[in-house]
C-alpha cells in the first residue's frame, strides 16, 4: 500500500514510495477543497477511522477521506476556534477552545464540562487509562487553583481532594502511562499514583542542584519511558530514556530543545521512527532509529517542502502523516 505525506495548508501529499526517491508529489487541501478555515491546529484521528481536524475561527471538521464535514455554534459549538482533541475511552470527542473550556462531543450533542454550572478549564494534556477513564489538570472557570480530575463515563471527581498531598498542591507536570502509572510534578516533588496509591517518585533522588530536574514526558511504541532533564548549568534541556535505573540519552540528528513545542514538533510512527517539524528552519526530518536501518532525512524549499509554520503532526491508521499548518 502506498503512503502518503499529508500537509494542512493545508493539506499536503507526499507518496511513501517517493520517500527514499527524494521525488515528491505533494496535495494540498485548503479551502478550496472544502475545508473551513486555513489555519489548522490539532488533528485526531478517531477509533471509527475519521479525521477530526480544529481550526482557528472554522469550527470543527470532520474528514472522511472524501469529503469535509463541518460544525460551527449552530450545531451547537461554544466557539469556533478549537485548539486541542481528544478521543476518551467510550469513543467519545474531547475538545478544548481557545479559551481553554473542555467540550464532550458524543456524535449527537456538544456538552461543556462543568461543575455546578461552571465551566472546566484545561490545564494539561488528557490520558485514557486501562479502564477508560480520562484525567487531567483543570480549573473551575474564574478560580485559581488547579486541581487533577477523573472523568468516567458520566460522572467528575476532583481527585486532589482525596490525597492530603495535593490540597493546597501547586502542579507543573502531568503525565500518564499505557499502563495507568501517573506522573504529577508539584513544587514539593514529583509523585507517582498508580492503582489509587499515591507515593514518591524514585525521580526525586535524582533531583538536585547539581544533577538537574528530571521529569517523565512521554512513552514510546517501545515502552521507554522519556524523561527530561533540566539543568541549572543549561538553557537548553536534555533526554533520555529510563529503563530499570538506567538513563540513554537520547540523541537527536539535529539541534532540538523539546521544551520549545512551538518551534518543534514531533510524533512517533507505527515504525517507530519520528517525524520532527523544525519551525524555526521551515525544515521537516523523518528519523528512524532502527539499529538496522538508520536512517534520517530532511524535506526543505530546497527539495519541494513548502514554507510553512506547522502546528500539528498525525500519523493515521494507513501509515499516512498528516501536518496541520497555520494557513498559506
């Protein structure tokens, strides 16, 4: 089957076949394919195999490979300009607006999260766990304290009120595992909540004056947990990955600092390679790091890559990537 490389420009082709060709076929869509608004921000691709796509002021859209669908406040939505998606664990649509309020789209009616008529603001990403409930860091609209949040099926728990630890907890990091294992980063040390028990993180040994602040960010295809470090002595952060007490670094191709998501994106595919968008050098690599099979390569105006700011990058269920660019 051949791949493709697909840009939002809004939406950009280019054929897996032509990859190693250095040959490029690239297929844009924008508007005049249907697509509602030229800057696009973040993409999904749902269970069910449709692409959801969030624009900046043309509302939601929904691509299935022919045709663009789209909402906007007459369907329902409470604003037009969507940042963030999110699929949870009973195949439902998560969205967040550019004001930050979280949305639940069951594929009939758009709902607002609240608590007590009040709207919830996003404050992290969000995670499934195995048995498919969602968590992430809110806020009450109109207060200030952050708090983590539980959301099953039909029902919110404000889960910091259960542990004495995050009461009056100030929270910096968040992330979550394939397996359920929670990170939460606070001022007084990184924790770990897995199964309802919460304890200290084995990171906070790590972290000193000396030795930096390491903190768990991702986990690969593999099951290497990443964690950045950053140093006292350092501007620029670093990673690794963890493994039974054991710290790789990991080395990138070319210079990238990943606390910088505005000019550099990145996202694993089902190979195990990454696609990293430079911003800042309107360059776009592809890294595998296969030990069999390295290899990295570089699209740039110099091959036939066009100039663009790239906000989002998406492999779909084909092996086809996708880049959300920020309009022509």
């Amino acid at each position: 089957m051949t791949k493709t490389l697909v840009t939002f420009f809004t939406i950009i082709l280019l054929s897996a076949y032509t990859l190693y060709s250095q040959s490029y076929h690239f297929q844009n869509y924008s508007l005049e394919e249907g697509l509602s608004q030229s800057q696009v921000w973040n993409m999904l691709q749902d269970s069910r195999g449709s692409l959801w796509i969030g624009t900046n002021g043309g509302g939601l859209v929904r691509f299935n490979g022919n045709k663009f669908e789209i909402f906007r406040k007459k369907d329902g939505l409470p604003s037009e300009q969507i940042g963030y998606l999110f699929e949870d664990g009973y195949q439902r649509l998560w969205l967040q607006t550019f004001d930050q309020e979280l949305v639940i789209y069951n594929g009939i009616d758009f709902e607002s999260l609240r608590i007590n008529g009040k709207k919830i603001l996003k404050r992290s990403d969000l995670f499934n766990d195995p048995e498919g409930n969602t968590w992430f860091l809110g806020m009450i609209d109109g207060e200030k304290k952050i708090s983590i949040y539980k959301h099953s099926f039909d029902s919110l728990i404000n889960v910091s009120n259960q542990y004495e630890e995050f009461i009056e907890a100030h929270f910096s990091g968040f992330f979550m595992t394939e397996s359920g294992l929670l990170y939460i980063t606070t001022k007084n040390g990184i924790y770990e909540l897995n199964n309802d028990i919460l304890s200290k993180s084995i990171f906070n040994d790590l972290n000193t004056s000396e030795n930096g602040f390491f903190q768990p960010v991702y986990e690969d295809t593999k099951g290497n947990l990443w964690v950045m470090r950053q140093s006292n002595k350092k501007t620029k952060s670093e990673l690794f990955t963890y493994n039974e007490g054991i710290f790789t670094p990991i080395e990138f191709p070319v210079p990238i600092d990943p606390r910088n998501d505005y000019q550099f994106k990145f996202t694993e595919d089902s190979e195990g390679g990454f696609w990293i968008m430079n911003n800042r050098d309107k360059e776009l690599y592809h890294w595998k790091q296969d030990p069999d099979e390295l290899s990295f390569e570089t699209w740039s105006n110099i091959n036939g890559f066009p100039d663009v700011f790239v906000r989002d990058i998406l492999e779909d269920n084909e092996g086809n990537v996708w880049l959300a660019t920020d309009g022509d």
